[in-house]
C-alpha cells in the first residue's frame, strides 16, 4: 500500500521542472542604443573619421550620421549617434 504514495510523489518531482519549462519567459530588451547599434556595425576607419569630426567641431566638415534601420525619426538617431560619439571618442 504504501507504494501508490510513493510513485505519486516521483511523478509530481518529475513534472515539477517540466512546469518551470512551459512559463513564458520575459522579452529581453535590447542592450544597446540604436545609435550604439551602428557604431559597433561601423568600419574601425568610420569610426576614426567619425571620431575626428566630432572632436574637430567643423561645421564645414560635420559627422556623417551612418544610415541604420531605425524606428527613431532620423533627428532622434542622429541625438542618439551624436550621444554615443560623446562616450566612445
């Protein structure tokens, strides 16, 4: 008799970790910026002419924003790019 208890209790801590499995787990949210997503995408050479226009501050020579799917209005990713040049150059 006691084993029907005993085999009850097996089943339920097996089906245990296959319930854990079946929960949805959480969107993960991008890390990096769209801004940030085209520096790491660009060239080691974009990113030195992107670096010396910035610290150049030559509205003669501006920074060439890098085209980049983008859901943000071409002036929002420009803000972002400029914010991400501030950081890395």
């Amino acid at each position: 008799m006691r084993r029907i208890p005993v085999l009850v209790a097996v089943v339920v801590l097996a089906a245990a970790p296959l319930s854990a499995c079946a929960q949805e787990k959480p969107e993960l949210r991008p890390t990096r910026s769209e801004g940030e997503g085209a520096w790491y995408e660009s060239t080691k050479a974009e990113r030195h002419e992107y670096c010396e226009a910035y610290r150049a501050h030559d509205p003669q020579h501006p920074i060439s924003i890098p085209t980049y799917a983008s859901e943000e209005s071409r002036d929002e990713f420009a803000d972002d790019f400029y914010n991400v040049l501030k950081r890395k150059c």
